[in-house]
C-alpha cells in the first residue's frame, strides 16, 4: 500500500497514533463559573458535611468559584459560650476553599437569629448592658474575622437589621433593644479592624420591596456618610416562581445601584411555592410535587432573574445560591417542615435542571 505522505504506513500509522495519544484530555465541561466568567463570580453556600461526599465536591469545583458557609461561621455555631469557640467546622470550609482556589464569603458576623443565649445576659440581670453588649460585638469579630483575615473576601458584617413593618425602620431585635442603631455602625467599624482588606456587606432578604429597599438605601447611605465602611449590599434572593416581578428586581437594582457600593446576590433559590413569612406545620392540602408546570415557572423565572443579572453586571459583583442542589435545601423545612422544595438548578442526583439551561444559555 503507497502513503499518500511517500511515508512507509507503518510510519504513518506511529504517527496518527502518535497524535491521536498527544490529544489534550477532553476538557471538563463548562460550569456555572465559567459561563459568568466576564459577569461575576458563582458561589454557593456549603455545610462541612457536604465536603465529605465526593458527588458534592465534584459539583461544586465544576460549577462554582466562591464558597459561603451556611451556618458555620454565624455567632452560635462558632461562639457557643463567652470563652469557647468551635472553630472546626468553618476552618474545615476555609481549607476546602484554600485548597481549591475558592474564594470564601463569610457568614455573618451579627445577626439576632443564631445568636448565643449568653452574649445578651450579664450577671444575675436578663438584659446585658449596651457597653457590655458592643464589648462582646468587638471581642467575638475580633476573634472570628481576625481568625479569617486574608482568607474572607467579603463578610455579611451585618444580617437583617431592616424591619419588614411599614411603620418600623429598624428591627426590634434585642441588638436594637438594648443599643439603638449604634450596633450596626460598630459592627462594621469592629469588622474593619479586625480585617482590614475584606468587603463588608450589609445583607438583608426581601429587598425587592420597595418599602424595605427604601430604608435599606437611606441606613447604607447615612451611615456612610458618617463613616461607616460599608462597601456593598447583599441582596439575599430568597425568591418564588411567584415573584419578584422583572420590574419590581429591576427597579430595586437601579435605586441600591444609586449608593455607588456593590451589589451582592448573596442566597439564591427559587422556590415552587408562594413565599409565607411564619413557621407552620404541613396541611394535607400542601402538594409538595415537582409538576411539569411549576418547573416552567421555575425555567422563566430563572431565565428573567440572569438575563437582569447580567444587565446589572456592573453592579452585582457575585452571585451565590444558598445551598447545591435540591438534595438537600433549608427550605425544606422552611416555612413547612417536611414540605419539599425544588428551589435550586441541579436535581436530587446533582443533575442540571432545565433551569440551568435557561441560565447558561445566552
Ligand atoms: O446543628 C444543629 C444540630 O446539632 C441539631 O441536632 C439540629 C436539631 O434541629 O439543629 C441543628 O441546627 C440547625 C442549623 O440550621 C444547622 O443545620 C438549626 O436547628 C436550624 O434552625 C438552622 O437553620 C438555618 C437557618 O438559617 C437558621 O435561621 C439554615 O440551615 C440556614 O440555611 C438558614 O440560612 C439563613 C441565612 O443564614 C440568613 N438568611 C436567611 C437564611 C434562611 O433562613
């Protein structure tokens, strides 16, 4: 047989073997991450035990690129007593994260949910003192953002200080109760201190309510006035195939844009249910299936909420959905306990969703 190349084909043959062996591995398919490389970065919020199934690990290094801890960085969990800290859980997510050239989002600094029992009592008296209260703030972000510094691109310093009545600004939290609005203002400075070079943002959920977006606006605005490094808002995103509208996510992106900070998409998924703000027990009437139709409403509404994302690409600076896949989800048990939910972009097996489709594909 002659070679088309004057080659003896035994020749030709080591050759395309030769090439064939020299082609580069199939490259890993295309993530999250890498399809909003020119928009912003991908996260997801991670427990410690996730890390332990290597199903998860491989999900999230495919898809993602910034890390949140769901619990294990919050004031409970990591500060159970006045001199214990149980540091275990969340240096084991900043070691993942570390080793995997993740970038790390802290979570969160204050808030009055998950709060420890002992930060608000003092001796005999149930009600701590405003000046041993902010001792505390400052003694606990001392410890845990000092812990952390250089490896926590950004902090939620603050979480949820906005009240969602209409006729009250501040939640009536016992942070509020016992220090006004100061505690805000220290919790930012205190997070300053003790990590100097990491984003501190002030997150809060339902902020598509203009009511709630308006007194969001005008606290970051005045504070910043007076000082406050506050560097960027989180927008949890805790949201329904039932809302927000377009508009109404629109409208709130364009006037939190207006304060010149960043934009954070700090807690995403998307619910199948109409959004109920109280705890109740499951109704027979409570159909927790995962119908056709509901996983259109759920293609739509991810499709409109990226396609917005992307049109404010200048403003939102990360985007993280609050667990990884519909696995396993807080909303689960939340408002109904027991009560599935489907809310994120990859199924019980860790498999795409159409959904994902929807937000890939642009
Ligand atoms: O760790 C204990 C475990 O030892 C105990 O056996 C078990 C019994 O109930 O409770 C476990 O703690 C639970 C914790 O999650 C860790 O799983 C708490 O009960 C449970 O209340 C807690 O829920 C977390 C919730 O915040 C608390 O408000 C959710 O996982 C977490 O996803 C959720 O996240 C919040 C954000 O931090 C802030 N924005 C709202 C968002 C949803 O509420």
């Amino acid at each position: 047989m002659k070679s088309t190349l004057n080659l003896p084909p035994i020749l030709l043959i080591l050759a395309i073997l030769g090439l064939w062996h020299c082609q580069p591995e199939k490259q890993p398919e295309k993530g999250l991450k890498d399809y909003y490389q020119a928009y912003f970065p991908m996260g997801v919020a991670v427990s410690p035990y996730s890390l332990d199934d290597s199903a998860t690990v491989k999900l999230i290094l495919s898809q993602f690129s910034s890390l949140t801890a769901e619990n294990a960085m919050k004031m409970g969990p990591i500060h159970p007593h006045q001199d214990t800290f149980r540091w275990e859980p969340a240096d084991k997510i900043v070691a993942f994260a570390e080793q995997h050239g993740l970038k790390l989002r802290g979570h969160t600094l204050c808030w009055h949910s998950q709060a420890p029992d002992w930060m608000f009592v003092e001796g005999d008296s149930q009600r701590v003192s405003k000046d041993t209260l902010l001792a505390r703030l400052e003694n606990h972000i001392a410890a845990v953002a000092g812990r952390y510094s250089g490896k926590i691109y950004a902090w939620d310093v603050v979480n949820e200080a906005i009240s969602d009545a209409p006729d009250e600004f501040y939640r009536n939290s016992i942070w509020y109760e016992v220090c006004g609005e100061e505690y805000i203002a220290k919790a930012f400075e205190y997070a300053r201190k003790y990590d100097p070079a990491a984003k501190l943002i002030y997150n809060d959920y339902n902020v598509f309510d203009s009511a709630k977006c308006e007194k969001i606006y005008q606290m970051v605005k005045s504070m910043r006035e007076k000082g406050v490094p506050i560097d960027g808002v989180g927008l949890q995103g805790h949201w329904s195939v039932y809302g927000p509208s377009e508009d109404q996510l629109r409208r709130t992106l364009d006037r939190l844009s207006g304060l010149g900070v960043e934009l954070q998409i700090t807690e995403l998924d998307i619910s199948i249910y109409q959004k109920e703000g109280t705890r109740r027990e499951k109704r027979d009437t409570d159909i927790d299936v995962f119908t056709p139709e509901l996983g259109q409403r759920q293609i739509d509404t991810y499709d409109m909420i990226f396609r917005v994302f992307r049109d404010y690409k200048d403003a939102i600076t990360s985007v993280t959905f609050w667990n990884i896949s519909d696995k396993h989800s807080w909303l689960d048990n939340f408002p109904v306990r027991g009560r599935k939910d489907y809310p994120l972009l990859f199924d019980q097996d860790h498999q795409p969703k159409k959904a994902y489709n929807a937000v890939v594909n642009f």
